[in-house]
C-alpha cells in the first residue's frame, strides 16, 4: 500500500556521487524548510530515510511528527512547490524555500539530466536549472500559523495573526459566512488556511483571503524519534558520503 506520508527525490542521467550527495543536502535543507513554512520555527517534525535504492539515485524520505496534520501540510507543500518548479512558475514561497529549490537544480547539467521530486500521487520533472525572477505579489492556497493578537469587527471581519516563522503581522479576513471560525482563536496559536498573500522581494506572507479554515493547535505532546534510522537532519555532507560510499562497495 503505498504511503501518503513520503516524498522521493531521483537524479536521472549518469550521476555522479558527487552530484547525488549534493541533491540529497540541498533536498533535505528544502524539506526543513517548507516544514518550518508550514508548522512555524517550533515545528516538530521528523524525516526519515525509508528507502535509499542502490543502482539508481532515488530516495524516499517519510515524516513522522506529533501534529498529525504537519506532515500532510508540508506534503502539499512540496506538490505545489514541485508543480511550480516544472512549469517555470513564480515559486510563492520564502526566500529560505526558493533559495533550497534553486539550489537543489544546480546539480542540473552534462551528466544529470533532470531533477525529478514525486510523491505517492503525483511526479514533477525538472530539466532546467531554475532561475531566481522578479516576483509579483501572489496570491496562492497556502497555510500560515502563528499567533492571533487583534480582532476586528467594525468595517471588516478581521484578525491580526503574527506568523511563527517571520514575526511579522499578517491580516486575515473573513466573511459573514465563515466567521464562526474566529470563536476562541484569540491569543492562540493557530494554523489558517486560505489564499496567502506574500511581498514579492522578501516572500513574507502579509494577508490571508478566503480563508476556508483555521485550526487550533493542540497542546504538543513531546514525542521522542532518537531510535528512528536514517533520519536527515541538517549538516550531514558527511555522513551522506559515508552511506552512499557503503552501499557503492556493497556493505
């Protein structure tokens, strides 16, 4: 059965080790990125290595987090962010996501023929090294959590939300429809789901539009992942080189 919960990246092409351990830092540093995008600096949540095909350059990595919703966010995430990046559109995400995404392309050239990033459902083929562009102000379906600290009522249904990656306010708007959803969300830590939209020089998100829900953040239950194998966390050139050069000589 396949699993919802993974996210895989494959180099095609004759690829050099020195190009996979590269994607595969660059990959990780993405994944980190949009999890913290997603889930905010306090985000937890794991990645594990869950298959690592020797022969070929394709790696799965599954999450693993306390937030049970974390996960599926940051895999929505990824899909969005891969369908842009095949179809050279204005990538509507931070500065610290475009720069991984950019970066995880450079490995693009005579010997990778592509960078391809997939999950269970869909499959997103990058032949090009991406570009940083110019952006204009975008408005996509996105996720912004922080923490509610105004609400408004008299000319627009409104909360002020300060978001847990940047610190910086963010203004949601709902309508007479849906304002029930702002019952008990004050001083609270709250994901809200909508059109987000983000300054074009920086990526910070400044205003939340059709808003179709908001979510209260449990109290987090500290879980430890310390027995997990193969976790990624950042920094690990290193011991990338050692994995891959095992299992290169067969042990």
């Amino acid at each position: 059965m396949a699993d919802e919960n993974t996210v895989t990246l494959e180099l095609t092409g004759e690829v050099p080790i020195e190009s996979f351990v590269k994607a595969l830092t660059e990959f990780n540093g993405l994944i980190a990125a949009l999890s913290q995008e997603v889930g905010g600096t306090k985000a937890k949540a794991e990645w594990v290595v869950s298959d690592l095909r020797a022969g070929s350059a394709i790696t799965t990595i599954r999450g693993f987090s306390t937030d049970d919703d974390l996960i599926a966010q940051v895999i929505q995430a990824f899909t969005n962010l891969g369908r842009s990046m095949k179809s050279d559109e204005p990538l509507a995400y931070s500065p610290r996501v475009r720069k991984k995404a950019k970066a995880l392309t450079t490995v693009i050239g005579d010997h990778v023929k592509a960078v391809v990033l997939g999950t269970v459902r869909e499959r997103f083929e990058i032949v090009t090294p991406l570009e940083m562009k110019r952006q204009d102000t975008l408005y996509r379906r996105s996720t912004v959590v922080g923490s509610v600290h105004t609400l408004n009522d008299r000319k627009h249904i409104e909360f002020v939300l300060y978001d847990a990656l940047f610190d910086r306010p963010v203004h949601c708007y709902a309508t007479e429809e849906n304002k029930d959803l702002l019952r008990d969300i004050w001083g609270k830590r709250v994901t809200v789901i909508g059109r987000v939209g983000r300054k074009p020089d920086t990526g910070y998100p400044f205003e939340v539009k059709d808003i179709e829900n908001i979510i209260i953040a449990p109290q987090i239950v500290e879980r430890q992942f310390e027995s997990a194998r193969g976790i990624l966390v950042p920094g690990i050139d290193e011991q990338l080189e050692v994995t891959i050069g095992r299992m290169r000589d067969g042990e």
